[in-house]
C-alpha cells in the first residue's frame, strides 16, 4: 500500500493535474448543458402549456416528445461519457495507478 507521501504526491503531479483537468472540461459542460436542457423542459412544461401540447401527429404533442428526448440525452451522455473515459481518462489514471502501485 502506497503511503500518505505517495498519493499527496501523486495528487500534486503534472499527470494528475493533467487527468483532472480532462476529466472536467468534459464533464462540467456537458452537465451545465443538461440542467439548462432539463430546465428548459420544466420552464416550458410550467409556463408554455399551449406550446407543449401541440400535437405533432396522432396523440403526440411537443411535451412528450421533450420528454423522451431528455431519456435519450441522458443515455446519450452517459454513453459519451464511457467513450471518453475510456479513451482519455483511463489510460492516464491507469498509468498513475501504476507508477504508485510500483512505488509502494
């Protein structure tokens, strides 16, 4: 097991620094996007009845359709994101892993 020293220094490396900052400049856009995209659904839903039950064809409206798209951009993020992870975020948290799990 790798001691205090080791993870505090590891925590203050370039590298670490590195993964952080990948980490956030995806995550916190992304997050920033979809709250004002889930309160955008909520405002119209609250103040824009007539909009949001337009139908668009058969027995769906506006509202529904929102709906589901707020399903699929979840899943759609989360898949992204697992992309992401995997390609840029794993490789380099591995790599730390690696250099502490040897020094210890």
């Amino acid at each position: 097991m790798p001691s205090t020293a080791a993870f505090v220094e590891a925590q203050e490396s370039a590298e670490f620094g590195e993964l952080r900052r990948a980490h956030r400049s995806f995550a916190f856009p992304l997050t920033i996007a979809f709250v004002l995209w889930y309160l955008l659904y909520v405002l119209l839903s609250n103040y824009a009845g007539g909009f949001m039950g337009t139908k668009l064809f058969g027995n769906i409206n506006v509202a529904l359709v929102l709906g589901l798209g707020q399903f699929a951009t979840t899943f759609l993020i989360a898949w992204w994101y697992s992309q992401h992870a995997a390609k840029k975020l794993d490789p380099r948290a591995e790599a730390i892993k690696a250099r502490l799990e040897g020094d210890a």
